[in-house]
C-alpha cells in the first residue's frame, strides 16, 4: 500500500508502479517501499516505508501549540471470522517537541 506523495490518497497499484485515482500522480513500483512476506502467510505482505518521506502539514501540537507537525499513514488489513476489514491511521508528531499522535479512520 502506497499514499500519493500531493494528494495523501491511496494509491492503487498497477503493473509498471502505483497511480494515484484523484490526483493522477504516477510513482515507480521501487519508490522506498519493500515487501516482505510473513512467514505463516503467503497473502500477508508488512510494507516498510522510508522514514524521511514525512508530509509537513498544518496542525496544532496538543501538547505545546506548535501549527506544524509531520504527517504519514499507516494501515492494517485483516480479517476476522470471515470479515474484512482496513484500518487506516493518521500519525503526526509536532516539529518543535516531537510529541506524537494518531487519529484513526
């Protein structure tokens, strides 16, 4: 799973890479995402992202009022009792005192 570096969509994944459906941003299939597969499952993919790939986003910092913090997402797909379900979250962490936190979708 890869979000669009402009837009923050999901990306859907194609052949030659990953295209983002609202904003049309193309990106290559190699562009700091790794796979790995888990060793009890052959459908079961952690996707590692490079850490310094950071949005920088206006948001308030709960803890020390700073108006900008780093913004990347993350999601879990899964299912239970025959169920599907994804869950993507929202993570920030404030430029000034690093304080982190989530919001879930």
């Amino acid at each position: 799973m890869k979000f669009c570096d402009k837009c923050g969509s999901r990306m859907r994944e194609e052949k030659t890479g990953f295209t983002c459906p609202k904003c049309g941003n193309v990106a290559n299939a190699h562009d700091g995402i790794r796979k790995k597969k888990v060793e009890h499952s052959d459908s079961v993919y952690v996707v590692d992202s490079e850490q310094n790939e950071y949005v920088k986003v206006r948001q308030a910092c709960p803890r020390c009022g700073n108006n900008e913090a780093s913004h990347w997402y993350s999601g879990i797909s899964g299912e239970h009792a025959g169920i599907r379900r994804e869950i993507t979250t929202e993570h920030f962490r404030c430029t000034k005192c690093s304080h982190s936190w989530t919001r879930s979708s």
